[in-house]
C-alpha cells in the first residue's frame, strides 16, 4: 500500500537530529532484535534504498525503530560521479523515504555506479580534477535542491589513482563544501584502506579536510588480498573494525577537536546484534574520552 499522508509523523522524538555518540547500521538479520526489545544504541542508520518499497516488513520495522530512535539514511545507488543524468525516480523515492521518516542526516557517496543506466553494485571512483569537481558540484546542487536539504557525501575507499587527477581528496571534498554547502561523512575505514593502498598520509589528509563540515563517521572493517604479491586491503565491510582504524578514529577526534556521531558499518558476515553493540561501545568509550 502507498505512503498516506495521514501515518504518524515522528515529531513525538524530542529531537531528530543524530547525538554526537555511536550508533549502528540497521540490517535485516537483526529485525527482530529492534522488534522484541529496545537495544541499548543512541542511534540507527538504514540504507534509503531498502526503504523504496511501499509496504513490507522493512516499514513495520522501521515505524517502530523511527519512533525511539533518531535515524540516518544512507544512499548508495545516486552515482553522482556518473555521466548519466542523476536518476529522476530515485529521488522522488528518497524524498518520500525522507518525508515518511525524517532522518538527522541524509549521505551519499563521493563515486559512480552507474553508466547508461545499468547499476555495477559497487563504489568506483572518480578522478580528482576541476572538470569532475564542477560535474559533481552541479549534481550535488540538484540533489539538495529537490530534496530541500544538505546531504552529507563520504570518501570512499580507492584501489586505484588516476594519472590525470588534479588535486588530493581532502582537496576535492572541501571544494565540494564550499560549492555546494553539502556536509561530509568521513569513513576512517575508507581513509586507512586508501593510505595503505595509495600511499595517501593520513595526517596531511586529517590535517586539511573541512572539520567543521564533518558531521558524522564511518567505522568498519576491511579484508586483505593479495595480487601478485602484494597484500591489498579491501572495504568489505566484513570484519570488526582494525585496531589501526580505531587508532586513527582516535587521532581524527583529536583533529576535529569534538565528539561526532559515529557509525560501526558491518554489511557481510554480519554476527548477532551484540557483537555490532559491542564494537559500538567500544566507539563510546572513545568519544567519551573527548574533553
């Protein structure tokens, strides 16, 4: 059944928007967790996509999940980066979802995933030149303009650099910001995954990036491959977070100088629900120690 404008709006929450503390990814495996009992998280993300139908247990989860937790949407399917033109039925989706449950924060990824209108299902960079940046600036502009809102865009995690690439990430974020006004999600999984594999310096990168327009985190875990003799970590997704991401999770608060709100991601061989609260209070241990 479609969305009526007469369901519940979620005002009853004192406040929507997302605390500076640690919350977790809202997967399917753990439904009946937030069904049978209230977990002890400050705060929830869902990916906006798994909200697109209409009806469905998804929804009767998340009408009881929206109404004791404040809630982030997280999109992985708008390919800013791409050359199609952005997706007119997917943002019309994403301002319903966003209607129906007024999330703190809106994020998308800084990448591409489409072309022609086919979807590959992943995360595929993009060059770092002014050409880009202007390209994804207009369809950032787009984006907010229909949707009435900022939205946050997060690094990804980078296998590859391009010869003709301008400018560094931290670089090309910050233009980002200043063009458009969008925030930013840092994932500090994304960023140790990059260094290792790029060379990338993780302080020069902390250093410069646009602190005051971040306003969430990422914290996940990675898997390394080997290719042709040469270990390759990869943002699987699948693993508790490293002890070398949590120390430069660390290092970022001190860089930023504040408490942000902090998500653990687990999206393959994902385990029970306690062991994603566990990893989160791990992160809550971490903020609280923030003066």
């Amino acid at each position: 059944m479609a969305y009526a404008a007469t369901e519940p709006s979620f005002q009853t929450l004192s406040n929507n928007a997302i605390p500076a503390a640690a919350g977790i990814g809202l997967r399917a495996c753990h439904y009946h967790a937030f069904q049978s009992g209230k977990p002890e998280i400050a705060w929830v993300e869902a990916h906006s996509e798994n909200l697109f139908a209409d009806g469905g247990l998804v929804h009767r989860v998340m009408r009881q999940v929206r109404q004791e937790y404040p809630l982030s949407l997280h999109g992985v399917s708008l390919s800013l980066g791409s050359a199609d033109p952005i997706n007119m039925d997917y943002l019309h989706k994403l301002r319903q979802v966003i209607t129906r449950y007024e999330p703190g924060l809106v994020s998308e990824h800084l990448c591409w995933v489409s072309s022609r209108g086919r979807y590959l299902h992943d995360l595929l960079p993009i060059p770092y030149t002014e050409a880009m940046l202007r390209h994804v600036s207009d369809r950032i502009d787009q984006v907010q303009n229909f949707l009435k809102r900022p939205i946050l865009i997060e690094n990804v995690s980078a296998y590859l650099q391009f010869a003709t690439e301008q400018m560094p990430e931290w670089a090309f974020l910050n233009a980002l910001v200043r063009n458009t006004g969008c925030g930013l999600l840092l994932d500090i999984n994304n960023l140790y995954v990059s260094s290792r594999n790029l060379g990338i310096r993780q302080e020069e990168y902390l250093a410069n990036i646009d602190g005051a327009a971040v306003q969430e985190i990422h914290l996940a875990g990675f898997s390394v491959e080997n290719a042709l003799g040469q270990d390759i970590l990869i943002d699987t997704h699948s693993q508790p977070v490293w002890p070398e991401v949590w120390s430069l999770y660390g290092q970022s608060l001190q860089v930023l100088g504040r408490k942000v709100p902090t998500l653990i991601e687990w999206d393959a061989n994902i385990p029970p629900i306690e062991r994603l609260l566990h990893e989160a209070n791990t992160a809550e241990q971490v903020l609280e120690e923030m003066p």
